[in-house]
C-alpha cells in the first residue's frame, strides 16, 4: 500500500521529534554516523530540509545550500517540533505530491519522499549520537527502501550517499536502508574522554 506523502512525514516526525528533543547541550559537538556533521551540524541540516521543504511542497524555491545555525535560537527543540508538523501538513495540500518540484524538477513525490528519508534516517543518526533509542516506522522503512532502489545509484554518483556497507544475510529491513545509504547500522559513537 501506499501511504502519502504526509502521513509518512506525521509518522517519520513521531519518530523523531523525541530525538531531536533529547539531545542533549553537551553532545553538539558529537560525531555522527554522517562523518561530514557532527551533531550540531547535522541538528542545522534536519531543519533545513523541515523548513525548506514545506516550501516545495506549495512548488515553491529554495536555497538547500544554505544552512543557518537554527541550533543557536532559544527553544530550537519546540521549534523542531513545530516546523515538522508544518511539513506534514504543508504536504497534505491538495496537488502537493503532483507534477514536478523543486529545481531539478524532480517528482513531486519523490521530493517529499526524501524528506522523509531524512527525517528517518537522520533521526537514527542523532539517536545513535547521543545514545537515544529510535524505532523508525515500518511503513517509512518499506517506502524508503523502494525509493532508494531507483535513486541510490545517482545518489552515489552525486556523492549524496557513500557506496552500500554491507549488511549480514539476516539483517533488519532498516538496516538494510541505512546500509542502502553507506551507513554501518552498527556505527557506535566514539568513547568519551
């Protein structure tokens, strides 16, 4: 079956929004299993793709390569909360998943699918950063998987994702979509010293 786009969004942010809420000051500058962001960094880019996105909903323009320091605000964890809710209800609009959005006019689905990609996959990034439990949704996870079948290969080429880590014959459905990625599901954060 498949689900809309905001329905994923809803179940995707129920999973993460209580990450993101958890993290704690002292772990911003964590490493990730994203070796380019650390906590922080990575915390500034899940916003960006709840904010930006909302927009190419509405078929809209961004500017995806900027990335301000949303972390620094007071009450930036509520304010997570907020703006998730607002993409899932900016992606329930009548047309929003039709026709082409964004600057590489790509599907209009496929773009919302990728921020729930984000908020699946970054959510178990941040959750393993800080030392968190994350349970993603299994109807993301399903969908996630299927989208990532066409779009890993341009993905890898783009250097958007590394290439696939490998994964035993028995692994998890998720596991294998965040090994998809060139994640290791079994990254563990470095000690703290």
């Amino acid at each position: 079956m498949t689900h809309t786009i905001s329905d994923l969004l809803g179940a995707a942010s129920t999973r993460a929004v209580p990450v993101v809420g958890a993290v704690p000051d002292d772990r911003l500058g964590a490493a990730t299993p994203c070796a380019e962001y650390d906590v922080r960094a990575l915390l500034n880019h899940l916003f960006s793709v709840v904010v930006n996105f909302q927009a190419l909903a509405a078929k809209g323009d961004t500017d995806l390569a900027e990335t301000p320091d949303r972390v620094a605000d007071d009450g930036w964890r509520e304010r997570f909360a907020a703006e998730t809710g607002r993409l899932a209800t900016a992606w329930a609009a009548p047309g929003a998943e039709e026709g082409t959005a964004g600057r590489m006019e790509m599907p209009a689905r496929t773009v919302g699918s990728l921020a729930v990609l984000d908020l699946t996959v970054h959510g178990w990034d941040l959750a393993r950063s800080v030392g968190v439990p994350f349970t993603p949704d299994p109807a993301c996870v399903t969908e996630m998987t299927a989208l990532l079948d066409g779009l890993a290969p341009t993905a890898r080429r783009m250097g958007v994702f590394a290439e696939p880590a490998p994964v035993p014959a028995d692994a998890s459905p998720f596991d294998r979509l965040l090994a998809a990625t060139g994640r290791d599901p079994g990254w563990r954060p470095p000690a703290r010293g």
